[in-house]
C-alpha cells in the first residue's frame, strides 16, 4: 500500500455522500436559489453559494455535499448554482447573481483565473465574502483560497506513479481539464519541471486537454493513442479525464500496456483498478475540501479570520488550520489508492 497523506485516517473514514443531481441552480432548503439572498456581515444569516466548475461533475458533486453539511451544521443556508459546461466566463452569471443577492459568501472553484475576476471583485465590494477552492483565480478577486494539496506534492506523485509503472522510461502524455484551469496549468508545469529533474529518460509527447467533459475526454485518449504509438503511459490529472480514459483502455488492445494514473475518486475508478486498467492514483478527499472551504467562509463571514496570513480557525471534525502566505489553506497531501486499500474508501 503506498499512501503519501498525512490525513489517510481521516480520508479513509466511510463516507456516505448524497450526490446532488445536475441542474443550474440547487438550494438546501425548499426555496430557489433566486429567494435565498440575504444581508453578508457577522450579523446576518450564514448564507454560502457554491459555484462548481460545473454541475454533474462527480468531484464536485462530492466537495458539495461536504460543504452543504457544514453550513448545514453551522445553521446556515447553503445553494449550489453553476453552469453545465466549464468555460472560462460560464461562472459569471452566477456570481453576479449570487453578489445581488447579497449572499453572505461565494464559495467558487475558478475555470479561469482572470475572466471571473471583475465579477468576484464586484461581489466583495459588494461584502460578499470570497472563497476559492480547488482552482484559483488571482489573488485580489478573493479572500482565501482553499488549496487541496500543494502542487508540488500534486506533480511529484503523479510523475513519480506513472515512472514506477512504465520502468522510468519512454513516451507520456498528459490528458487536462480546460485550457485555462489554474490548478491543472500549475500541475503540468510543475510536472514538466519534476520529468526533467528527476525522470530524464521519460518524454513528455503531447499534452491534450478534454474540457471536463467525459466524451471528449474519452476521443482524446484515442486519439493520443493513435497518434503516438509508442506511448507508455498517460498522466490526466482530472477527475472526469481519468475515469474516460479509463474506459477507454478497459477495452482497448492497450489495456495492460498503456499505464494510466492521475486524480479520481475510489468510486468512480474502483472497476478500473480491480480489472487491471489503472494500477495507482491519486487525490484528496474531495468532501474534507467542500467542509473546509465551507467552514474557511464561515469564519471570514462571522470575522474571525481576515485572510491574512497566520489567521488561526477550527473547521469541524478536520480540525484546526492556519492561513499560509497568499492567504492560502492548505488541506493535505494527496493519497495513493490501489487495489490493497480502495475498498477502504467510499466516495
């Protein structure tokens, strides 16, 4: 069992996740999400919009539920809204609207980090407090950002899985969400940085991008396949990336051949390691992210927490967490999921 997370006790606890159902606009309680505006500031009702890169994604349909129970938990309203595709500016209708409703905080994963910024600029001029997560936009447009893992721990064990699994040597590609995706980018690049530091027999061939989207995810994989020949395995450090090429391989003569790793959940990727198609992969608790992010903009919202660096706050059951340089929290280090432990977790 390999596990590289010093939160693999917490991660691994059974978790039972209600997967919200893909629409435009979702609240927790019996109004539409267009009823639910109220007063931001410490005075008001706690009331959290989540803004996924898009609706009907398992990972955030996961990192969702999270922060639904923990708003739930802190007596507030929770509303998850969002586009049905990731493009770089799908998310600024919700956020504008989200601003005028004078919700109490915004909590977004960015599909751009600069073509949201005036919205989200608007909204904390507005008071709205602002939370990133999963993927950043520039600094000035939130408060905090919500960090899953740091990059560098992200690129390392991606790269170092994929070298074990193809001998240290040959021809990889990478399968991206959107172009624009900040938190796919900083991967890549450091990845680039990891292959010729640490693997220089491992070339980095091409590198294609599925927009989050499981049928051109899927097409991308065959066509990397066709058009590399040699290729030795595939890096896709997406959550919708892995499981479609996943699928692909599963029934291809490339099966057993073309090694696969990257981040995905142990549910979606479960039939994959048992029959042989993904030997390793890798994330974190996407429903720890959503709780922590969710209790990340409680704090700021109440004014325990600025989002100054050395800021001190409790999320829940996770425990106690500080603000990093940039106004940055950390959650952990990613986990190893093969056949020896996945069985142990459920989401």
């Amino acid at each position: 069992m390999r596990t590289i997370s010093r939160r693999s006790a917490m991660v691994g606890a059974a978790l039972a996740l209600t997967l919200v159902a893909s629409g435009c606009s979702k609240a927790s309680t019996g109004e539409d999400a267009t009823d639910a505006g109220s007063s931001s500031g410490a005075s008001a009702p706690l009331n959290v919009v989540f803004i996924p890169k898009n609706l009907g994604n398992p990972y955030f349909d996961a990192s969702d539920a999270g922060g639904k129970a923990a708003v739930e938990a802190l007596g507030g309203k929770f509303s998850e809204v969002g586009p049905a595709t990731a493009s770089p500016d799908a998310q600024v209708q919700y956020i504008n609207t989200a601003a005028q409703q004078k919700v109490s905080a915004i909590v977004i994963s960015a599909n751009d980090p600069t073509a949201i910024g005036s919205a989200l600029q608007q909204a904390k001029t507005a008071g709205t407090k602002v939370v990133t997560f999963d993927s950043d936009t520039e600094p000035q447009f939130r408060d905090l950002f919500i960090n899953q893992a740091s990059p560098e721990g992200i690129a390392k064990a991606e790269v170092d899985g994929i070298a074990k699994e193809i001998g240290d040597a040959g021809e990889i590609a990478i399968l991206s969400a959107s172009a624009n995706a900040t938190n796919q980018n900083a991967w890549i690049d450091l990845m680039k940085k990891e292959l010729a530091a640490s693997h220089p027999k491992i070339k980095l061939v091409e590198t294609v991008y599925g927009n989050d989207d499981d049928q051109t995810s899927f097409d991308k994989t065959a066509a990397l396949l066709q058009k590399h020949p040699n290729l030795k395995g595939i890096i896709s450090p997406t959550t919708v990336g892995i499981a479609a090429a996943a699928r692909y391989l599963s029934t291809s003569d490339k099966k057993g051949k073309v090694a696969l790793t990257g981040l995905g959940t142990p549910d979606q990727m479960r039939k994959y390691v048992k029959d042989g198609t993904v030997k390793e992969f890798y994330l974190w608790n996407p429903k720890d992210l959503g709780t922590l992010a969710a209790y990340a903009a409680a704090a700021l919202v109440k004014g325990d927490i600025t989002g100054k660096e050395g800021d001190t706050f409790t999320a829940g059951d996770l425990g106690s967490f500080t603000v990093g340089t940039g106004s940055v929290v950390l959650l952990g280090d990613p986990t190893g999921f093969n056949a020896a432990n996945i069985d142990d977790f459920k989401f």
